[in-house]
C-alpha cells in the first residue's frame, strides 16, 4: 500500500494552534484579508510574514520548510551540504 503525507499549509499551522486567522491578522498587524489570501495561496508569504509566523509559533527550520516552501518542494528530501 502506498503512503500518503499530508502537506502542511499556514492554515494548519493557525489551526494546530489554537488561532484564527483574525487573530493571526491582529498580531501581525495585518486585514484579515491580507492572511485570507496567503492562506489560501492567493498571494504569496514575504520574508517578514515567514520570520513572524515561525517566531510566534516556535517553528524550527525544517518545520518552517514544511509549511512555507514551494508544494513542489514540500515532498522531496533534502540534501545535505558539506563544507
């Protein structure tokens, strides 16, 4: 049987956490409008809004990879840079 693997978005992100996305609009500052639309992938995330969102929920590195990072990347491993 094939394995499934959920992607994860911001949307599951707010909702994992207990916020809304008028709550996540109020924190940063933002319309709800503005959070709607990258919710929903209208609009895409900037640097700021990344930095914010993984601040605020704790996130590391790899798990603000799995929520922000292109649906096309989400799936695939990473490969390890060696110096």
């Amino acid at each position: 049987m094939k394995s499934i693997t959920k992607v994860l978005t911001v949307a599951d992100l707010i909702t994992e956490n207990h916020y809304t996305q008028a709550l996540l609009a109020k924190r940063m500052g933002k319309s709800l409008t503005y959070i709607s639309n990258r919710c929903t992938e209208k609009e895409p995330w900037t640097m700021d809004d990344i930095l914010f969102i993984t601040d605020l929920f704790y996130l590391s590195d790899d798990e603000m990879l799995q929520y922000f990072a292109h649906p096309s990347e989400k799936m695939k491993p990473r490969k390890r840079i060696r110096k």
